[in-house]
C-alpha cells in the first residue's frame, strides 16, 4: 500500500470528529452538501445500489440512504468508519452497511455491481486517479453513473493556500493530496477510462476570499472543488 495512502487514512482517523463537525459549521461544508444534493437529484432517482468510496463520516452515504438507496460505505479510517455508523442508526430501518477497506480495491469480483457510486474529496488522495475510475466503472452496472468530486487545479484560492502550505506545512490536509485537477484533464481520464463525461460544475466557493474573487472572475477560478458526473458505457 503507497504510504502517502497511509498517511491520508491516518490524519483523517486523528479528525474524524471535528471534520464530521464542520458538515455543522463551514459555508463550505454545507455548500457541499447541497451540491450534491442537486446532482443527486438528478442523477440518483432510479439507483438501488449504490457505492460511496471514501464515505468518511457517512454525510453523504446517509443522502443516498434516505432516498431509499440501498447503500454501501467504504473507506480506509476505521475512526471515519464508527462515526459513520453512529450517524446511520439515526435513520432507523435504512438499508446501509459500512466497510473498512483502502482504496482503490484491486479485485472487485466479489462485489455487487451498483447503480451509482459517489466519491467525495477522496481521489484526490489516491496515487492514480485512472486507477481510481478503473475500479469505480468495475463496480458499476452498465449505465451505472459515477460521480465525484476533486480539487480544482484553477482554483486562485487553492494556490495561494498551496504556497502556504509548501512554507509552512498548514493547513496539514494539502499537504497529503496529490491531485489536483481541471476540467479538461478529468474529462481526459474518464475518456481513458471507458467512462462517458455527462457534466461538471464547480463549487466550493463560500469562504470570504473565494466570493470575493467571484465578483470579477467565473467559478473556474472561485471555487476549489470540481465535481463531475460521468456513465459506464
């Protein structure tokens, strides 16, 4: 296993707490939420299964849960994991069972295949991202949709913090992601992949300095999150 991998899984077991917190507190957080919830909409309303790959806290697992989606968590922090499970029993009779495992799975055979799967702000973590899309479309039926979300390489705001990051080591979180994308190079991938491009939005754009900027710039360079939808053939 790549020890940048371990080193993700690690830091986020150390914050599982205050990060399922901040779904509470963070304009960012929240915004994410609801953007999910719009691609959902769209794009979940015939699933019955479905994957959330790196389900953290189990915020967004828990979405498709209470839509009536059979739902599977998976995710490499076992600290994640029990927070995730405290959280789903708030749901009462939803179908839902949560994974410990690392990412990406290399043998998918003995797994369903799903209707949808979602990853959110966790490729971006992994060595390859083709990889990653490799074992996503594995697990899916055909049509099955994909959708994820990764960190916007245009992002101003998101240099700048990576500048900061490289002279101080903080935020600590930047330090261990190894992607960072634009819209171009995600539909190059998904493309190598055998995975059809549906759309992509940009979000993550709710701290002060991002709605700042969204004054005079388009969301490419306002926002820090890409999150994009795509279909196995």
């Amino acid at each position: 296993m790549n020890s940048a991998v371990k080193d993700a899984v690690a830091f986020h077991s150390e914050i599982a707490a205050e990060f399922h917190a901040s779904y509470q507190t963070h304009a960012n957080r929240r915004e994410r939420v609801q953007v999910w919830r719009g691609f959902l909409d769209r794009y979940a309303r015939d699933a019955r299964l479905a994957y959330d790959m790196g389900c953290g806290t189990g915020i967004l697992a828990c979405e498709l849960a209470a839509r009536g989606i059979e739902t599977i968590g998976i995710d490499g922090s076992e600290a994640m994991l029990n927070i995730a499970r405290d959280t789903a029993r708030n749901l009462g009779g939803a179908k839902m069972t949560f994974l410990q495992r690392m990412l990406p799975i290399s043998d998918t055979a003995a797994y369903a295949r799903a209707d949808l799967i979602i990853s959110s702000s966790c490729i971006e973590y992994l060595e390859s991202i083709p990889a990653a899309l490799i074992c996503f479309r594995e697990l899916l039926r055909q049509r099955g949709v994909l959708i994820f979300s990764v960190s916007n390489h245009d992002s101003l705001s998101r240099k700048l913090v990576r500048f900061v990051n490289r002279l101080t080591g903080r935020p600590r979180y930047l330090g261990l992601l190894r992607h960072f994308m634009t819209a171009e190079e995600i539909r190059r991938d998904l493309q190598a992949s055998d995975l059809v491009y549906l759309e992509h939005a940009y979000f993550a754009g709710a701290d002060r300095f991002n709605r700042v900027l969204a004054r005079f710039l388009p969301p490419q360079f306002t926002s820090n999150m890409i999150i994009v939808a795509a279909r196995r053939r």
